[in-house]
C-alpha cells in the first residue's frame, strides 16, 4: 500500500509541475497582446491617515482582464512577467497611467494625495527607469511629491550598485520611497541604515496577528518604533477590523488601508468628497 501510495503522489506531483509550467507559458503568450487588447486595468485602494481619517494616498494595483482567462490575479502574472521581461512595459504602463490618475483627481479638486505605485525590482535595475519617471511626472503634470514608489523588502536582497544609484536618484527627483511587505524579507535593517526610505508597509500577515496572539502586537508597535526613530512613517497593510484598527492608533500607527476601509475599485467607482474623506 505504501509503495502504490507513493507511486500516486510523485505522479500526482510531477503533473502539478508540468500544470504550473504549462500555465506560466500561456500566461507568458497571453500577456504579449494585453496592453495592445486594453485587458489591463488599474484598481485604487485609499491610504488612510489614522489619526484625521483623511485619505493621505491612493495605491494603484494592477488588474488583468483576459478574454478567456478573466481575471488573473497580478501575483500570477507579475512573476511571469518579471521572469521574461514584459515587466518592463507593464509597469510602464501602470506608472504613466496611475500618475494620470492622480492628477485627474487634483485638476477635479481633491485634495491632493500620494499615488504609490509598485515597482519591481526588474524595473529599478533597467538603466532608464529614472529617466522614465521624470518624463511620465512631467507628461502627466504630476508634481513628483504626490508620486510614491513602493519597493518590495524582498526584493532589496539584490544588493548591486546600480539598485543603489537608482534609489538615490529616485529620491532627488522628488519623489518618496516605501518598504513594502516590510518584516517579511532578510535585509531590512540593513538597508534602513543604508538608505532613507520615507514609508515602511507593515505586511498585513503581522496585522492579521494582532487579533490572534500577543506576537501580532509586539512585531507591529516594535516595526512603529523602529520606524519612527528613524525618521520614517509607518503604513499598515490588510487592516481588516476595528480591533486591529485600535490597536494601531493607540501605538501611533501613521496610515493604514484594508478591506476595513475600502477595497480596491476602479477609480471612478471612488466616491472622494473634496475633503479626502470617504
Ligand atoms: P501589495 O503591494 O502588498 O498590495 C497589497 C495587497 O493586499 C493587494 O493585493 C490588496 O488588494 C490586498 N489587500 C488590501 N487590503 C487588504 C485586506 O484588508 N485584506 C487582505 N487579505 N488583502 C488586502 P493584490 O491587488 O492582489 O496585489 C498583490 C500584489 O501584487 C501586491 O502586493 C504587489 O506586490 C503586486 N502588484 C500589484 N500591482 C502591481 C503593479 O502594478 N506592479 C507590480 N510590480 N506589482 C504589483
Ligand atoms: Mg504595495
Ligand atoms: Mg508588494
Ligand atoms: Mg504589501
């Protein structure tokens, strides 16, 4: 029985495999024509300011409407795309797009507001990304301090001189720089000494704790402090009660945004009064 057993399972395993790899293919060839198709789309989910209750910023998450497909969620495609390089275009587009966006939003009169867009560090090695911001802030008519990028703690593991330069560069134009997924990669502290990030994310697995054990509690008011002694702003992700919510505020949490608040939604389903307030 053993034997058959595992005779069935290592069958069962090499064909999830070749699934896996039979899917990244076709997600590889369909995204070749999704932003000629127009099957792309951008969601916004409001950043709160936990202390006014104003929106201080709107993150643009990208959407992938296939045909056949639907909606592939970005964690499946965004790997894909970075493993072959479409990233490139991609983010080009959800930048330009996400920025125009935001400047929509100001010439209608709201209050002005951040947009954070979320890089890949394929994006932040390729030698004309900052040449490309500049020109998409100065097409769009975005002032470069309304325009935030959100890299990935993970990601910064890739220690190189250009990912280096091109985070000085980024933050001379203007514009400001967010950990994201912050506590869930290995280099952290490491580079918070080597650079000045304004916003670190708290990942929202830690926020999810707050709820189940005093872990959840000690990381996030650990990550706050850290944070603000060194001169940095805190964001909370996937704030999902008013318990979390509580206990955020009460240990000086600056923002936070989750299903608590808002969902993401197309931008014109987004109901901002001129005071940001939603
Ligand atoms: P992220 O940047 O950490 O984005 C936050 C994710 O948490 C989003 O998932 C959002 O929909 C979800 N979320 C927000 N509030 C809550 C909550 O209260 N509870 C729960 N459970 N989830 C919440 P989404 O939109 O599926 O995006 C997943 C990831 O894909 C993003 O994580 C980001 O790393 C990546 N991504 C999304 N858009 C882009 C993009 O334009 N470019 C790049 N390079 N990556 C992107
Ligand atoms: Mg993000
Ligand atoms: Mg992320
Ligand atoms: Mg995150």
């Amino acid at each position: 029985y053993t034997k058959k057993y595992g005779k069935d399972s290592f069958s069962l395993y090499s064909f999830e495999l070749n699934q896996e790899t039979a899917d990244k293919l076709t997600i590889e060839r369909e995204l070749k024509s999704a932003i000629r198709n127009d099957e792309f789309l951008i969601h916004y989910q409001p950043i709160m300011n936990l202390k006014t209750g104003e929106v201080s910023a709107m993150e643009a998450l990208i959407r992938w409407n296939h045909p056949d497909l639907g909606m592939v969620p970005p964690d499946r495609f965004i790997p894909v795309s970075e493993e072959s390089g479409q990233i490139i275009a991609i983010g080009k587009w959800v930048l330009y797009n996400a920025c125009s966006q935001n400047r929509l939003w100001q010439t209608r009169g709201c209050v002005p507001f951040r947009i954070c867009v979320n890089i890949s560090t394929i994006q932040l090695q390729h030698p004309n990304f900052v040449s490309l911001v500049k020109s998409i802030l100065e097409e769009t008519g975005l002032e470069a301090k309304w325009l935030e990028l959100e890299v990935t703690e993970g990601i910064l593991l890739e220690d190189t001189e250009i990912l280096k330069e091109s985070l000085l560069k980024l933050k001379a134009l203007g514009i400001s720089m967010s950990i994201d997924d912050f506590g869930t990669g290995f280099t952290s502290l490491n580079y918070l000494r080597q650079f000045s990030f304004d916003r670190v994310k708290i990942d929202r697995s830690f926020v999810q704790d707050i709820n189940n054990d005093l872990n959840g509690k000690a990381i996030t008011s650990t990550i706050i402090t850290l944070a603000h002694k060194l001169g940095m702003e805190v964001v909370a992700e996937g704030i999902e009660d008013s318990v979390q919510l509580a206990y955020l505020r009460e240990e000086l949490c600056d923002e936070g945004q989750g299903y608590h608040f808002c969902r993401p939604k197309a931008a014109d389903q987004h109901d901002l009064s001129v005071t940001n307030k939603i």
